[in-house]
C-alpha cells in the first residue's frame, strides 16, 4: 500500500501526518495502517487489540498499549511499516541532540533544520532524496523506532564480525555488531585472530612507511651495503629502496609481523637481523667480502666505510695514512671505486677524490706547501707513493 503520497504530507514526521489524515481527513485510514502491520507481522496477528505483548519483544517493549490506540501506537506503527519495506532505510542518528543520520544501506542523511524528529536515536525513513551538490540525503518522509525494534526489522542485516584494522596510527581489534552499516555494538578483542593482525601491522606499514620501524645505525648501514651490492652487481643481491622493502615486507619481516599485537612491539624489531633474509645464503656468506663494512689502509688501520650512497661509497682517512696507495681501493668485486675523503692530521677535510694517483701528482703538492707548517711534527714526504704510511706523529726532537 503507499505510505503516503509527496503531496499529502506537510512535515516529515510520517506519525503526525498519518495523524492528521486520520482525524482530519481520512479516518479510515487508520484502519489500513493497522491492517497492513499485523499482515508483516503475523507472528503478533494474533495479539488482541489491547492484550498484553511479549515481554522483552523490540516491538512491544514488554509494555501494554495506551488506552484508545490499539494493539500498536501510531509511531511504532508506522515506523514497523515502513521499516519492513524500506529495511536499508533503518537509520540510527550520528551525535546526540543533532540531525545527521546513518541508514543501514550505508547512505547518510539528514533532517530539515526544525524538524520535530530532531536528536530521536533511531528513525525509519520512508523518503529521502539527494539534492545536487550534498554529501547526504535529505530525509522527507521518517516514523520514529528504538533500537530493539529497529534490531528487530532489520534481523537479516544483523551480523557480528571481529574487526582487526590500522586505525589512527596503530592496530585495533574489536568485535563489532552491525546493522548493515551501521554500528551497533563494539567491543575491544583480548585475544584476536594472529593472521589478522599481521594483515593490519603490514598495513599500516604500508600506509605510513618504512620509518614506523627503528633503524639503527647498525641496520642502515646493512641496508646501504646491500644496495652497493645490487646497482653494481644486481640479482640475487636484493634490491632494498623503499617500494621494494614494502611490497617484500611479509616475506622479511614475516615473524615480526606474527608476533607483535601493536605498532610499539613491531618497532622493535632488529631491521638488521630481518634484511639478512632476504639474502640468499650463497650471497650472505661472501656480504662482507663484497661490500666490507671497514677497509684496510696502508697504515693498519680498520676504517669504515659509508655506503650512503651506494655508488660512490667513501671511506675518510687521514692522508698519512694511506702513503704508499698507489690506486684507489674499490669494492663489489671491483665494480665501484671507492671516493677518498682524505683529512688532516685533525681529521679536517682537505681534499676528495677517486682518483688516488690524480691527486698525488696534481693535487697533493699544493696540500704538502699548505699543511707541513701547520703540522710540522707529522711527515710530509715529497713522494708519498713511495712513504711509509703512518697513524703517529713524529717524535720531537
């Protein structure tokens, strides 16, 4: 039957337009709406008109019906009507005191300013429509409900799901109760499913990057090593630029993921231990020979390199250190030259280079007429291919 036509109403409260076509206009129409609730409710067709509901039923509330409405109020009436028709329509309200609605099929919609039907928590909406240019429906035509009743018409939509997502920077887990789409219940998971919150560490992983992790020193310069090894030697040496590492995070940081439960736990993790599996056993037991984390120079020193940029690796060193180098070292089995950042005895910068036999002959001179009077007790050979490299100073005289 229609609910009632666009031109009969004047408010959007279906109750009180019913109301008035009743005593005003129609009064056989009550009949018709009474008659049309118990034929979509035939499991209470038999209640008699003024006997007693089931008690705890949504629809009834456990209550007797006022004197002189019958079985069922006009709004509960009206709002069961039209909720069996219209169940994606169930609408339950967004804030307290406000006109913003969520219906059950997901659309959101919203009450005339001034509306009778204003902060009700629940309505059933019998006509809505979207004027161009709004995010929601503007709600015409709606009968009150409580949420026992709406629960009640809308049964099929009712579903219970855990829900583990990144949300607002961190994982969270809860069982919620919805009514298609809306929420109706939710409370937190204690022990949620361990694939599901991997799912959602992984995520937000993706969403807010590779720095949700704690990078040491220790595991950023594994990161740079390995990437020398890639650009100059390619597969199997992994690639390790962020897009890569994100799309490969479930497989090399898969035991992480599976043990933490929140962004604190997942960055802990040691980055250093989880790159290494992405090396293949083969490339991992030559890594060191490879791309050394520190080179020996002439002077016996140890002295680490930095593999930030994984083309041009430097290694700084003192310039007496590495007397007697005739060419420039180089790593990856000799496929990247290494750049020198030579210092002074103070551990200044003087001079940068890949090109160790350039700089002897052209270079160094200039230096040697520079520094030997500003560190007079540190030797300044005029041949330094030929020199003793050095850490010490030359013993006073």
């Amino acid at each position: 039957m229609a609910l009632l036509t666009e031109e009969a109403h004047t408010t959007d409260d279906l109750a009180a337009d019913w109301r008035r076509l009743r005593d005003n206009v129609d009064r056989a129409a009550t009949a018709r709406w009474r008659d049309e609730t118990r034929r979509l409710l035939p499991d209470r067709s038999t209640t008699p008109p003024g006997g007693k509901a089931s008690r705890g039923s949504g629809i009834h509330g456990g209550r007797e019906p006022a004197a002189g409405q019958g079985w069922i109020p006009d709004e509960t009436a009206a709002g069961i009507v039209v909720g069996l028709a219209f169940p994606e329509r169930l609408a339950k309200l967004r804030r307290a005191g406000g006109r913003e609605y969520l219906m059950a099929g997901g659309t959101g919609a919203e009450l005339a300013e001034g509306s009778p039907l204003t902060g009700l928590p629940w309505l059933a909406v019998a006509t809505a429509d979207r004027p161009t240019g709004r995010a929601s429906a503007r709600i015409r035509l709606a009968a009150p409900l409580d949420e026992a009743t709406a629960r009640e018409l809308g049964g099929p939509m009712v579903r219970t799901e855990e829900q583990v997502t990144w949300t607002d920077g961190d994982v969270l887990a809860r069982q919620v109760e919805r009514l298609g789409a809306i929420v109706l219940v939710e409370r937190p998971l204690t022990a949620p499913d361990r694939e599901l919150v991997a799912d959602a560490l992984l995520t937000g992983l993706r969403r807010e990057g590779l720095g949700l992790l704690d990078w040491s020193p220790t595991a950023r310069g594994l990161r740079d090593r390995l990437a020398c090894c890639h650009r100059a030697l390619g597969e199997p040496w992994p690639a390790v630029d962020d897009a890569t590492l994100l799309d490969r995070a479930a497989e090399w940081l898969g035991p992480e993921l599976r043990k933490a439960v929140r962004r604190a736990q997942l960055a802990r993790t040691d980055v250093a231990s989880a790159l290494r599996r992405l090396v293949p056993w083969a490339q991992a037991a030559r890594l060191d020979q490879v791309v050394p984390e520190r080179l020996a120079v002439p002077s016996g020193s140890m002295v680490r390199l930095d593999y930030a940029d994984p083309a041009a690796p430097v290694l700084a060193v003192k310039v007496q250190e590495v007397f007697g180098w005739a060419a420039s070292p180089t790593v990856a089995e000799g496929r990247v030259p290494v750049v020198l950042h030579l210092l002074s005895p103070a551990g200044r910068p003087v001079a940068v280079t890949g090109d160790l036999p350039s700089f002897w002959r052209n270079a160094y001179p200039q230096v040697r007429g520079e520094l030997r009077g500003r560190y007079p007790r540190h030797p300044w050979p005029e041949d330094p291919t030929t020199a003793p490299p050095t850490r010490r100073v030359t013993p006073r005289k």
